[in-house]
C-alpha cells in the first residue's frame, strides 16, 4: 500500500488549544506533507485547515450541554487528584460523523470533554488506532496519576483500592467499568508517544491484551530551530546581560502537573551559586505583573504565546528550559526547547527520560526535589553552551523527525489493514 492511497482521519477536540491537540494537528500536518490523504475532525475549528472539519453546530451545542452536566456530576465525586477528569459517558452522535466522513485508519488523539462516548467508541465501523496523549483511555475518568495515587489501572478499579482520602461517588471506579464492559468486543490499536505510557498502557488491565506500539511525537524542525539569543531577547525585551531560565506550559502558574510550585525552593537553592543579579526567570503561558518576583528573582511573564514564531523566540532566549512537571507523556514544551536547542532540565519521570538524556543533552533531577532541579540548573551552566546545545538539537533530530515518524505510523497502519482485513467491525455496549 502506497502512502497516497491511505486514508487517515484524525479526531482530536482541538487542532490548536492545549498539548494534546497541538501534536495531533502536527501529526496530521506532518502526514499532509509525506502526501498521506489525511483529515482531523475537531469540535470548534480554529485553524485555515482545509483538511481540518469542523463538527456541526447542532452537535456542538449538545457536546457543551453534557459537558457542563459531567461537570455537576463529577463534584459527587471527591478526590484528592485534581487533575481533569472526563466522564464521556452520554450519546454524542460523534460516532455517526466518523463513520459518514469514513477513510481506512481512524487516529483518536485526546477524545475527552464528552467528544464521543465511551460506548459509541465502539461504534465506529473503521479500525481504530488511538494515540494515547494521557492516562484516559485505561483509567477511570481522571487523565494522569499524581504522586502518591494508587495505580488502579493496573489491576482494576475495586472498592478496596480506592484511595483513603476520597469520598463520595467512586465515578473513577464508575467509569472504568462502564470502558470495559463497552470494550470488551472491541479491537485497538495503541500507539504511545513515550515509553512510559507504552509501559502503563501495557500493564493496565484494559489494554493489557491489546498491541501497544511506542512511536514519538513529531515536529517541524525547519520551523523549530535554533535562533541567535540576542535577536531572540529582543523580541520581549529581555536583558543580555543575565542568564535567562524559562519555565512554561498551558495555565502554567495554576497547573499543579506543571510544577511552577516547585520554582520557589528550586530559585532558593540556586541562589547560593547564581543570585538574582545574575539570572532571571522568564514564564510564558501565564500573565503576571512585570513587577513580580520570585525568591529575589525578576519574573518576566511573555503572557500566553500562540504565535509559533513567538515560541521559538521564548525557547531561543533562554540559557535552560526547567520543566518541573510531577508526571507528564511528551511534553510539547521540551519537544519544543530541544529542537530550538534550549537545554532543559526536568524530574525524571513519565516520559522526560525519552527526551533528555542526563548529563548529556540535559539534566533529569529526582523526583519533586528542588534542590536536584538546582544541580540540574548549575551544570547546565557550567557547560559550553554551543557544544551543549548543538547535542540537544542532534538528538531532537532522531526523537522527532517528522519523516520518520510518519513511517513509523503508515507501517503500522499498513499491519492494522493487513490484520483486519475480513474481520467484522468494533462492537460492543449501546447507550
């Protein structure tokens, strides 16, 4: 099977609102560009896209109404993760339009906020290969795990593992049981960006029985690149005359995942080797007052950047990227700094590993300790910058080409065509 006669069509919530939906639209982008007949079916379209469809306004408007009564029926449950949860449990009529637009793959990507339910998932009449960007698909209704959460993936969410701190309605438990009932018939396909979420999906108890392929995310290095710092510091105004350290992510202040509550203890502790009258830090996806500061440093807030060229130039400014995310997939932003060739540091966990290597390319610190993020930060600047940032680049090049990934994912498609071809379609619960 030749590229040209695939046919993909990528559902995701949104092509261009949060990590999810950015790397699924690059995707998509990628596969346009390898001449792939590729589509992506969003909620509300944000994009000039000819290739992106947009859901019709009708089924918009009931996505919204079950998504505000998921909302209200979520607070029956208490739970000390606060990460977002999604229910996806009322009818949609998602499955109806996949199924009209048809193609020979579906690519699911971030499918939460009631985009589709979880038994019209099983409703779709073409092969299915799901891109994992979170937790969701083998969880109950949260997206990640925190620290200190018992992995009920893993061996099926009961009342005896439920978590001591939670109260109320076991919607988790609720959830996971509603998937798979609907699921039991049905018949994935389960890429992983990291090799950590390839490992979870594999050891969870939905998929554990299903194929589970790790392939990277990718992006365009022609466009994500390398950039004289100075011109870079011109763009926002930022001062040559300082190290910079970047920090960013969407609702980067307020998302506990993120980390920006470990920056206090982490600044404190640097201070003893590099004070605020050597460094700054620079925030981006977060507004704040110019006047603020952080344990003595100066905050500079870039505000939230959608503007890809603004991006490159946040990444090109600052001497280190420090990414104190307590558990994530494949972040976009050190995708992002590392093909920029901004070195970053990170906790070592989720799938950070996959994009850093320590001491080499970067610096992965223990788990939720500032004062490794420190360590992180002091040898990154003791490094030759060029000769450190020229390695960061390299090994973006082999992580995230967009060639590459693409074949990765039309070998795939092509041994799920293959598989599937006489076998009947997904099956399973109504509702």
């Amino acid at each position: 099977m030749n590229s040209s006669n695939v046919r993909v069509l990528h559902v995701c919530r949104s092509e261009s609102r949060d990590g999810a939906g950015i790397g699924a639209y690059r995707l998509h982008s990628a596969m346009v560009k390898e001449g792939i007949d590729s589509r992506m079916l969003v909620i509300k379209k944000r994009s000039m896209d000819p290739n992106v469809i947009e859901l019709e306004r009708p089924s918009r408007g009931v996505l919204l109404a079950w998504r505000v009564l998921s909302r209200r029926l979520l607070r029956l449950q208490r739970s000390s993760n606060r990460v977002f949860h999604s229910l996806n449990i009322f009818p949609t009529g998602t499955h109806r339009v996949i199924n009209r637009l048809g193609g020979d793959i579906v690519q699911f990507h971030w499918v939460g906020a009631s985009m589709i339910s979880i038994s019209e998932i099983a409703k779709v009449r073409i092969p299915i290969v799901w891109k994992m960007p979170d937790m969701w698909a083998f969880s109950g209704a949260e997206h990640y795990m925190l620290p200190g959460d018992p992995e009920r993936y893993q061996e099926g969410y009961t009342r005896r593992n439920r978590p001591a701190a939670d109260a109320g309605v076991d919607i988790n438990r609720l959830v996971w049981a509603y998937k798979r009932r609907c699921w039991k018939d049905s018949q994935f396909t389960i890429t992983c960006p990291s090799k950590w979420m390839a490992k979870c999906a594999s050891e969870s108890k939905l998929f554990c029985d299903y194929e589970v392929i790790n392939i990277p995310n990718p992006i365009d290095l022609e466009k994500y690149r390398p950039v004289p710092k100075n011109e870079a510091r011109r763009v926002f105004g930022l001062s040559n005359d300082k190290r910079l350290i970047l920090f960013g992510a969407v609702n980067a202040t307020k998302d506990r995942r993120k980390g920006y509550q470990y920056l206090p203890a982490t600044l404190r502790a640097l201070s003893e080797s590099f004070g605020p009258d050597q460094c700054e830090l620079v925030v981006f996806g977060s507004e704040g007052d110019d006047n603020t500061f952080l344990h003595g440093y100066k905050v500079n807030f870039l505000g939230n950047l959608s503007d890809e060229n603004a991006l490159v130039s946040a990444y090109g400014s600052a001497d280190v990227v420090v990414f104190p995310a307590e558990m994530d997939n494949l972040p976009n932003v050190i995708k992002e700094a590392t093909a920029c060739g901004t070195p970053c540091v990170a906790f070592d966990v989720g799938g950070l590993p996959d994009m850093i290597r320590h001491r080499d390319s970067g610096f992965l610190a223990a788990p939720y300790k500032p004062l490794e993020l420190a360590k992180g930060v002091r040898w990154v600047f003791s490094q030759p910058a060029d000769a450190l940032s020229r390695r960061v680049r390299r090994y973006a090049e082999e992580l995230h080409n967009q060639s590459g990934r693409v074949a990765d994912y039309l070998d795939l498609y092509r041994e799920v065509l293959q598989a599937t071809k006489g076998k009947g379609s997904n099956t399973g619960c109504g509702g």
